[in-house]
C-alpha cells in the first residue's frame, strides 16, 4: 500500500447539499483530487433516507477535480461534475470504497505530475 503522506483530511462533508444532516462523512484532498463520502442521512433528525436514486443507495462517494486550497485552508473545488462516483448499502463498505478511491486518484495525481529530474 502507497503512503499516505501529503493527503488531507476535512471534518465535514465535501459534497451533498445535505450534507449537515449526514452522520457519515469522510473529505479527503488526494493531490489535486476531493474525494468525499457521505451517507446515513437523517433530514429529519431520526428517519434515514437515501442519498442516490436506488433504495439501497444510503451511502456515496464522489471524486472531483481541485486546485489546491483557498485561503482557509478548504478545497478549492475546479468542476463540481463529479468523474467518478459508486453508492453503497451500509457504512462499512462506504468506508472502504472512500479508501479506495483515495488510493485509485493518488496514483493518478502521482502519473499526472511532471518528474524532477
């Protein structure tokens, strides 16, 4: 497994309008990528709904392209069009999907970047 070093870590949620009402968050800056999980979402304090569009869709990850950081420190999100994304059924697995992706787009930050020679 590659290091982790150089990724950041957000306390909140990195997409989703709803996002606040969400028990489950995960932001993670991967090189010049936002990947952000979300789910378990309670808009009314205690019922679950789904995130996505399928009934077992209670959980979900979107990636998308950023350029660095504003001046607090928070993503600065390039296209909010998501370029990839996967929606999942319980918590468990949205936490191990979020690492995946989080793996998946630091090898392609990794190739995308010019060498030093």
């Amino acid at each position: 497994m590659e290091s982790q070093e150089g990724w950041k870590w957000y306390g909140y949620a990195g997409h989703f309008i709803g996002g606040k009402k969400c028990a489950f968050h995960l932001a993670t800056r991967v090189g010049s990528y936002l990947v952000s999980t979300v789910g378990d979402y309670r808009p009314d304090g205690q019922s679950r709904e789904t995130v996505g569009s399928g009934p077992e869709d209670f959980f979900e990850t979107f990636v998308f392209e950023c350029d660095g950081e504003d001046s607090d420190g928070n993503p600065s999100i390039a296209n909010w069009s998501s370029i990839d994304c996967k929606r999942y059924e319980d918590s468990l697995v949205a936490e191990q999907g979020h690492y995946e992706f989080c793996h998946r787009y630091a090898k392609v930050s990794q190739q995308s970047q010019p060498r030093k020679d």
